[in-house]
C-alpha cells in the first residue's frame, strides 16, 4: 500500500493449479518452502537448496524428482518476492544445505545477486556452495517458450548439472544425458 506494484503476464500457458475455496493473503516478503530435502544418499552433507522465483517453479521440481531418483532429493523453496526478499528463507536454506541454486527469469543482476550480496554480508557465502541461475546475456530469437528456456538453460536438465557440478559430481555428457 506504500509505493507501486506491477503485474506482468507474460504469454503462454499456466500450470491448473487447483483454486482454494478461499483466497490467502500473502505475507509481504515472505517465501516458502515447497519440497523439503529428502533423505540423502552418498558422501554429501547437506544436500541441495533450490530457491525459485517467478515461473521456473514447476521447472525446479521436475529437476528435484530427477535428483531425488539419484538420492538426492533436494529442498525447494518458492521466493516469491524479489524486493523484498525472505532473508530468514535465504539464511535457512543456505545454512542447512551444501549447495544452494538460486533459478529466476531475470537477468544476472537480478535476484541471484540480492541473495548472493546477502550471503557475504551475512558470512553465509563462506559455508555454501551458491550458484545462481538467469538468463544468459544474449539475444534470445523468438521461438516456443521451451525452445527459449532450452536455449537459455533453464529447464530441469540444466539445473541437474548444475546441482552435480555444484557437489563434485561428474556432469553426463550430451551422449550421455538420458538421466
């Protein structure tokens, strides 16, 4: 109620989510866990954090199932907000887990740089292994947003390597990436 707020709608399709018989209000500034780390397989400690904001969401998911096939089951936690942003959320998540992968539509300087500026003023970024994923500094042609995503490396397969790299994990190659 203190300043202006923008709604974007960007095209394609939704995911059907089911609507609650009641609306929620949201806590300003305040994310979410979605999916907390599973049990853990292998020499890691701590496992993987995947901090979405925006529409990447389902797309971290479908890589958490992917990494939990491996014992790996990931934490995801669901930002929700940019400015501001779950400080609280961002110092659990990068207290409690090895690695932690921030996933956003927006350019580098965006989120991932808010989170990553908080984690060295705070000490955290000394404990944890962070890695933020944006959109690459490139024109993008048009084409079918999955096209785009692929290009741009934000769907599941990319932050799968992106965890694996993160923990030391040989990354598969191109031949290689039926996970």
């Amino acid at each position: 109620d203190e300043g202006p707020i923008a709604l974007r709608y960007p095209r394609g399709g939704g995911l059907g989510l089911e609507l609650p018989a009641a609306g929620q209000v949201l806590e300003i500034g305040k994310g979410r866990i979605i999916r907390e780390m599973g049990s853990q397989s292998g020499p890691e400690k701590g496992g993987i954090a995947i901090l979405s904001l925006g529409p990447r969401l389902a797309e971290a998911l479908k890589a958490a199932d992917i990494l939990a096939a491996h014992g790996l089951a990931p934490t995801v936690a669901d930002a929700r907000f940019a400015k501001p942003f779950d400080t609280g959320l961002v110092e659990n998540l990068a207290r409690n887990h090895a690695v932690l992968i921030t996933l956003e539509e927006g350019s580098e300087g965006g989120f991932g740089s808010l989170v990553m500026h908080h984690l060295a003023r705070t000490g955290l970024l000394d404990t944890v292994r962070f890695r933020p994923m944006t959109l690459p500094d490139i024109f993008i042609d048009h084409n079918t947003q999955a096209a785009q995503y692929e290009q741009a490396g934000l769907t599941a397969p990319y932050i799968v390597n992106t965890a694996l790299s993160a923990l030391g994990v040989p990354v598969p190659s191109a031949s290689e990436k039926a996970l």
